[in-house]
C-alpha cells in the first residue's frame, strides 16, 4: 500500500505558497498566477478553468465558475485540516474513487479518464479533486469519531417522528411562459397580467393559451403531488398561497413559471424526505420539433429503467447523455419541476435547451429518501449517522472558512 498524503498535501501546499511569491505583476495574466490566497497559499488561474471543465464533464449545475471558486477554496482549508492532524491517504484510495466515478457513468476507469481528457481535464486535477475528498472525510472521521455514535434512544425516537407524522399533499397547476432571447420584458409583462387573474377557469385557459408546459392541454392541472416533491425552496412559497391564488412570475431555464394553488391535503401516508435524486437527460437535435419528439418516443417506447438508455444512444456523442445524483436544491429549477411530477421510470419532453433548438429527454432514475419509516434499525443508525457527520462537517468548514485569510483577485 503506497502512501501519498503528507507528501502530497505538502507538496500541494507549498506548491501554492510559492506561486504566491513568485508571480509579480508582470504575470498577472499567467494561468499559473494567484487568482485566489488562501491563507496565503494560492489557487491559480489555470485550477480554477480546470475545475471549471471538470464541472462541465461531469454535468454539475449552477454557476460554474462561481462554484468552481468556492470548491477550490475549501478544499484548500480542508487540505490545511488534513496536513494538521497526519492523514493518510494511499494510492488504492485514488484508484478506488476513480472506479467509483466511472461506475456510476457505466464505464471503465480507463475510458472514464480518457472521456475527461476528451474534455479538456488534466488526470491531476480528477486526482486532486478526489484527494481533498478523501482527505476531508478522513478529518471528519478522526475529529468527531466520539460525537458520531447513535444510541438507541436516538434511533427509537426517528422511529416514532416517522410513525406519527402525516404528509402535506398539494393539488396545482402550472404555466410555463417562453422567453425568448431579447424578448425578456414582453414575458414578465405577460407573466404579470396572468397572475392578476386569480380565478381556476381564468388560469385554466391562460394555460391552453400560453404554456409551453406538457400540461396544457389540461388547463395547466397537476396531479396530487407530496410536497417533498418539489424543489426545497419553492414548499414555502407553495404553502403560503391559498386556493386560487398564484405565485409570482420564478424564473427557470428559458421561461417563467406561473403556479396555482387548487387545494391542499393531508394524506395518512407520510411521503420520506428526499435526501438525493437520480435523473438522466438526453438531448436531442431538434428541440420541440415533430422529428425531435418522434426521436424521443422510441427511447421512451424501449427504456424500462435508465441503465436502457446507454444501449439506445450507442454512436451519439457521449456528453448527449448525462446521469445524475443530486440534492434536490441542487437540481436546476426547471428540471426539479418536472422530475416533481414524475415516478420511477417515466419521461418528460417538457424542456429544451440552446434556445429551444435540442430537446431535453428526461427519465427519473429514483429518489433517496433521507429516513424512512420502514427502515430496519441498522440502516437507521447509518443514516442518522451520515446526517450527523455531513452536519459537524459542514460546521467545521465554515468555521474553518470564518478563521481563513481569503483573497480574490
């Protein structure tokens, strides 16, 4: 077993100390250039493209660049933790985490690597990334091993919060309004005129009118759904509307959205909150076009489960295909919308992408509850555990962050 960590950690520091140091003014456009100290250790230009690419071959939402920022910052405080206490991390570990990523792409760790190389990612920085992953576990392990117990008592009172609660059911309906590029101002003041009419029938017809939405033919009406199925940060504005009424315009991937509330319920079943999501995506030439959707429905007719979809895309590129496993607030809005309204196994054809000209497939792969009811004792207390350890982590990095030098260029 080779062991890496404080050589490399060292290495990785002082490697970031020195580009501090030896960069003067003439090269500020070098990529190798500081862009952000860290204690004053460095992330250069050229690490921040490369987490950048990385993002994009991985398919991670959000603002890239801004993200990419932010992770490469912490990892340098979570470097700085690991090089403090002696952890150890070994060439296996490495190989394994590549494995790891290549299976949940369905691919071999060679082919894996030789994909991220096709989109312009450096093998060191894939290993750097994972580096500071296992690391930071390490630390996480070694600093609150004797705060990360379950005891029984805790597990006997997830049990009876999962008994006793029931699940908040809600009825609505939705309108989806384009945006087209320039045309911003025209939307939000349609947007603005349709949420003015509060009433079912006035919303039902602006929908067959104006969505985009695959629900408009019904008037814009959504089945019932679990709260927890929607996006974390849409429950309360859901739940603070009344029958009738409507949201304000939310902006989501080239549209608005318009929901109204049509009623709410309590169900004696009680819906698990959702720890993770797994969705595919393939994108189709063609966006919402006869020969785009026809495309779509032979997947659709021939895709049982998400692992089907690799056979049926055999020859297209593979970045057409991307499969995922998020946090729910993790998810880009328009796509949380509609993975809202669908189970295990189905389909949307509702959004687009590059202006409306490719068509977004979507296939829900399955949820991960966080806890729930019927779970056997063991899994339990490996649940409650995982939360635990996430939430003294997190902790622990913001304070770390708090108590950091930080300065962007």
């Amino acid at each position: 077993m080779t062991k890496l960590t404080m050589r490399r950690i060292f290495l990785a520091l002082f490697a970031c100390a020195l580009a501090v140091t030896s960069f003067g003014a003439a090269q500020a456009q070098s990529p190798f250039s500081p862009a952000i100290r860290v204690n004053d250790r460095a992330i250069t230009y050229y690490e921040i493209d490369q987490r950048i690419m990385l993002m994009e071959a991985l398919s991670a939402p959000g603002d890239l660049p801004k993200e990419a920022r932010k992770q490469l910052i912490e990892d340098r405080l979570k470097l700085d933790a690991a090089f403090a206490i002696g952890v150890n991390i070994t060439e296996e570990m490495i190989t394994a985490g590549i494995k790891d990523f290549a299976g949940r792409a369905k691919m071999t760790p060679e082919k894996f690597m030789d994909y991220l190389a096709s989109k312009g990612v450096a093998r060191q920085t894939f290993e750097d990334f994972l580096f500071s992953g296992l690391a930071w576990r390490e630390v996480v392990r070694a600093k609150f091993a004797s705060r990360l117990a379950v005891t029984d008592e805790d597990i006997d009172k997830a049990q009876r919060a999962l008994a006793n609660n029931s699940s908040t059911q809600v009825l609505l309906s939705e309108i989806f309004i384009p945006v087209p590029q320039g045309r911003e101002d025209e939307a939000m003041e349609l947007a603005l005129l349709i949420q003015k009419d509060q009433t079912f029938a006035g919303f039902a017809a602006n929908a067959k009118r104006y969505s985009r939405g695959r629900t408009r033919e019904q008037g814009g009406k959504i089945n019932w759904m679990p709260l927890t199925n929607l996006p974390p940060q849409l429950r309360p504005v859901i739940m603070a509307l009344k029958p009738a009424e409507i949201t304000q315009p939310l902006p989501v991937q080239g549209a608005l959205a318009l929901f109204q509330m049509r009623s709410v319920g309590e169900s004696a079943y009680r819906a698990p909150a959702i720890a993770a999501i797994e969705y595919a995506a393939l994108r189709i030439a063609g966006g919402h076009t006869p020969e785009a959707l026809t495309s779509a429905q032979k997947i659709m007719d021939q895709a049982d489960t998400c692992d089907d979809l690799y056979g049926l895309v055999q020859g297209q590129p593979e970045e057409n295909l991307t499969r995922v496993t998020l946090k729910p607030g993790e998810i880009p809005r328009d796509i949380a919308l509609e993975l809202a309204k669908m189970d295990k196994g189905e389909f949307s054809t509702a959004l687009t992408r590059n202006d409306g000209q490719t068509l977004m497939l979507l296939m829900m792969c399955g949820r991960t509850p966080a806890l729930t009811e019927d779970a056997s004792r063991e899994e339990l207390t490996a649940q409650l555990r995982n939360r635990r350890a996430e939430a003294l982590a997190n902790g622990y990095l913001e304070q770390l962050r708090a108590d950091a030098r930080i300065i962007e260029e």
